[in-house]
C-alpha cells in the first residue's frame, strides 16, 4: 500500500472514520459506536506509535471503522429478523453475544494491521512447522 | 432488591475487569516509548564484576531434557572456576541420576545431590532447599532441567547485582517448540505478553518485576536469611517476589538474558500445569495481600501493582462471575448505564489468564519482537481464556477444599518433558 503523506489522503480518511462513527450512532446503536470508539482509541494510541507510514496506518484505522459499521449493521438486522420471526427471547440472546461478536472483529482487524505492519525484515525470523 | 445487588456484583466485577485493562494498556503504552527511546537492545555492562555463582538446577525424572541442559552450562561463557552447577536428582525414576554424575566426572564445575525416595519428592521448592544447603555462590541462579540458555546468560543476570539493593533477576523465556501445535503457540503468546511487555513495562515503571523460579536468580544470604523457599507454596518464586519486596529488596528484569523453554505441547499438561500455578498464586495472595498493603517498605505503585499481580488468577473467576450476573441483568433489563458497562466483559475474554495481558497488548508484544505470523492466532485467545476460567475455578474450589479439608497441598505436579525439541536448537 503506498499513499505517501499526501495530506488530502489523510483527510478523507479521517472522514470516513468520522461518518462511520456518526453512522453507527444515529442508524445502529451505542454499543456499536463505543465498540468503535474504543478500537479508534487503541490504534490511534498504540499502532500509531509504530513505524510504518501515518497514510497506512490511517488507511487499516479507516478500513478497520467500515468494517466494524458493516458487521454491526449486519448483526443487528439479523436482530430485528430475529426478533420478528423468534419473538423477543432472541433479542435477549443477541443482547448477550453482540459484544462478544463486535470484538470479533476487533481482535481479529487488530492482529491483521500489526502483522501487515510488521516490517518484512524481522517476519523471517519465525519458526516455521 | 436482587437487581440492585446484582448490579453491585456486575458494577464491582467490570471495575475491576477495566483496572486490569488499563493496567495493561499503561504497560503497553510504557514499553512502546521505551523502544521507541533506546532502538537497540541492552548491552552488557562492560563492569568488573564476577561473584561467585551457584547454579540449581532441580530435576525429576528429567532424562530425556537434563543432559542437553548440562551440556549447555559446561559452554556458559562465566569464568568456571567462579561456577558451580548443582544438579538436585530429586528422587529421580528413571536415569536422571546418572546421567548428571557421568557429566559431573566429566566436568569439575557439575556437582550432583541424590534425593530418596524418604527425603526427596516433596516439591521444587523442598529440592531447591536441598541444593541451597550445597550453594557456595554468593549468587544463586535457577534454571528448569528442559531449559537452555544463551551461553552469556549468567554475566546478563549477575550484572544487576552490582546494585545491593537488588535481591533477585529474573530472564527471558523463549519458547522451544513453538511451531510443534496450537498449544505451544499460544503458550509463545503467553509469553510474549508476560515478558515482553508485562516484565519489561514493570522493570520500566519501577513496579514489580515478578521472579519467575528460573531463568533467574537471587543473592544467596538474603533467602538464606528468610529460611529458604516455603515449602508449602505451590508457586514458590510468586512467595519469593513479595518476601524479598516486603523485606525491601528490588527484583530486576533482565531482558537481553534469553534462555529457550520447552512449552507444555497439549491441553491436558497445560491444564495440570496452569492448574498449579493458579493454585499456587492464590496460596501466596492469601499469604501476602495484607502484608502488601500494610507494607511501609513499598511505595503506593508497589503496592497497587503488588495486590494486581497477586489477584492475577481471581480475574477469570470474576470474568465468569460478571458473564453469569451481566446474562441475568440482560434478561432482567439492565438499564442503558449496565449494557454499556456489558462491552467491557467480552473485552477480557481475548487476554491472557497468566498475566491477564489483553490481545492489544499481545499484538504490540509481538510486533516488537518482529513477529508477523503468529498475529494471526490473537483471535484465539478466547479459547485459551475460555478454558483458564475453568482451570482458575477449579483451582480455586480445590484451593478452599484443601483449607476446610487441611489437605497437604504441595507435590511435584511437575509437566512431562520429552527432550525431541533438540530438533529446534541451532547451535
């Protein structure tokens, strides 16, 4: 991925983080905007202090908030499917696994930006099966 | 009225759980600056300072892992006649025995100590009391019989105790057998997370670096002066941390000072052998967390990150407590404050028992020791931390059934060792 440091890139990144937050807020729900704002908050503390280029990393933060707004989006229209067709029992059920299921994709978006930011030099060091 | 001490119950549960996280996260945020200030790792000090060093080396029926051990200290750097290496045969089955007293005809600087059956057995901490009454050294290092260090490794932990105010050292374990299976990968996690960061960020803040009973080391007169290690703890390097810190001594963590470990390869040792430490653990919370916080000899950090540490094994009972109380709270209708609140738990779930290290945490760790591949296993995390709530929980009842029922608690619950990993030493 090459984005250099153009500054008009970084804004329209920023953007989109920004109207991911607001979408997920005004059109899902709360949890989904904390879910988003606390992975927003971990990147931009932690992997934004690793090396690598600030457009990268703005592009995995950005990829990482459009990714988080389609699987909320995603699970809570299978809520109200759910809930219409198996009554209110399965709206309590999602109640339960929807955060063990938004941090799905966390856990896993985060172990794939740190493995693509790992600089190439160092990846040959591990032991192999 | 069962709401509200419900959601008392659920409210103390998630504070605690969120302590936790931001401990961790000041941890992670702690080593990234670090690395970001010093590019290069830690050279040796280039000091004149050589004391004489003891090594114990504890073994029960070892056969298979002791002479690939033994080989490594006759090629330790350290000056040998400064040296002296014991090997404590701790009622040994097999040719543990013997296969230290061919290496100690071999070589002047190897010494063995035969335990019986009536004497022996009885636990690590009992075998190394044994080999303590053998030391000389006025250092004493410690190293598991299926571990192998770097060659410098005794220069790497002896130069911290130039300070006198340093009681002990602990290294760095690196995993042998990563690539064997799923297990001895996360066990590689674990590890990262437990001394790349954790350690390290204690070392950083000046908290408490824990002494993890090998790949370390301790000044012989201070724990001869406590009476040698407590027999009747599980986890007798976790007692010895807080020992040497209530008494006002330092623990250093040396980094740079790398020694190779055999990882459990299976789910069954790995619940037998986190099994005993979760015990163990507990045993010395129950021992120390009031004397920790009575203590005038720790500072307030010390003492926040003493009682965090010593509560470790609690959290995945609490995380089990807040699933069970948060799902009624759900079920009932918690308000808005509480499903919000409910975020939190899942969070825990992708951590580490051990060392309660969150996957953020994990993954920094890794990124720092340039690891791209084993990034991809964060995710399953939750397995492992499924499975530690269980081991944490039964630890715990068997912990409080061997109180009511004044059972003896201590063996050699000791994790197989197969000795086939040489594959993955390059020398």
């Amino acid at each position: 991925m090459q984005f250099g440091n153009n500054r008009w890139v970084s804004v329209s990144f920023v953007e989109a983080i920004v109207l991911c937050l607001i979408a997920s807020f005004r059109l899902i729900n709360i949890e989904s905007t904390i879910t988003l704002l606390i992975f927003n908050l971990l990147f931009t503390s932690l992997i934004f202090q690793l090396k690598g280029a600030v457009n990268k990393k703005l592009f995995l933060l950005a990829l990482g908030n459009i990714i988080g707004l389609f699987w909320s989006y995603v699970f809570c229209s299978v809520s109200a499917v759910g809930t219409s067709v198996f009554g209110d029992g399965f709206n309590s059920i999602y109640a339960i696994f929807f955060p063990f299921l938004n941090f799905t994709w966390v856990v896993s978006f985060w172990s794939l930006s740190l493995a693509v930011l790992t600089p190439q030099a160092n990846a040959g060091t591990e032991a192999k099966a | 009225m069962i709401i509200e001490a419900l959601e008392i119950i659920f409210l103390f549960c998630t504070l605690l759980i969120v302590t936790y996280l931001v401990r961790h996260y000041i941890f992670t945020v702690a080593v990234l600056r670090k690395d970001k200030k010093t590019a290069k790792p830690k050279a040796v000090l280039a000091v004149n300072y050589e004391p004489t060093v003891s090594i114990l080396i504890p073994a029960r029926d070892e056969e298979l892992v002791v002479g690939r051990l033994l080989q490594r200290m006759t090629q330790l750097t350290y000056p040998h006649d400064k040296m002296q290496v014991v090997v404590i045969d701790d009622a040994s089955s097999d040719s543990t025995g013997q296969i230290a007293e061919e290496f100690a005809k071999r070589h002047r600087v190897i010494e063995v100590l035969h335990r019986d059956q009536k004497t022996g057995g009885k636990g690590k901490a009992a075998a190394l009391n044994a080999g303590l009454k053998r030391a000389a050294g006025e250092i004493v290092l410690c190293f598991d019989a299926d571990y192998y260090p770097q060659k410098d490794i005794v220069e790497k932990l002896v130069k911290e105790f130039v300070d006198p105010a340093v009681g002990a050292v602990q290294g760095r374990p690196v995993v042998l057998n990563e690539a064997q299976n799923v297990v001895t990968r996360l066990v590689t996690l674990e590890r990262i997370g437990g001394y790349r960061v954790d350690q390290e960020a204690r070392e950083q803040l000046g908290l408490i670096p824990q002494f993890g009973g090998t790949v370390g080391g301790f000044r012989r007169s201070i724990v001869e002066k406590f009476g040698g290690f407590d027999e009747s703890m599980l986890t007798e390097d976790t007692d010895l941390t807080f020992t040497l810190y209530l008494a006002g001594y330092k623990i250093r963590y040396a980094g740079d000072a790398e020694c190779y470990e055999e990882a459990v390869d299976g789910w069954k040792a790995y619940w037998r052998q986190r099994h005993r430490w979760a015990r163990g653990h507990m045993q010395v919370c129950f021992k120390h967390a009031f004397s920790v916080l009575r203590s005038r000899k720790l500072n307030l950090k010390e003492k926040i990150d003493g009682l965090l540490l010593l509560n470790m094994y609690f959290v995945p009972v609490v995380t089990l407590v807040a699933f069970l109380v948060g799902v009624s709270l759900v079920l009932y209708g918690a308000s808005q404050f509480f499903s919000v609140l409910w975020l939190f738990v899942p969070v825990s779930f992708y951590s580490l028992a051990g060392n309660f290290a969150p996957f953020f945490e994990i993954g920094i760790g890794a990124y720092l020791d340039g690891r791209t591949r084993i990034q991809f296993l964060i995710p399953l995390l939750f397995l492992a931390y499924m499975y530690n709530i269980l081991i944490c929980t039964k630890a715990l009842l068997d912990l409080f059934a061997a109180k009511m029922l004044g059972k003896k608690q201590v063996n050699w619950a000791k994790t197989q060792h197969f000795g086939d990993r040489n594959r993955y030493i390059m020398n």
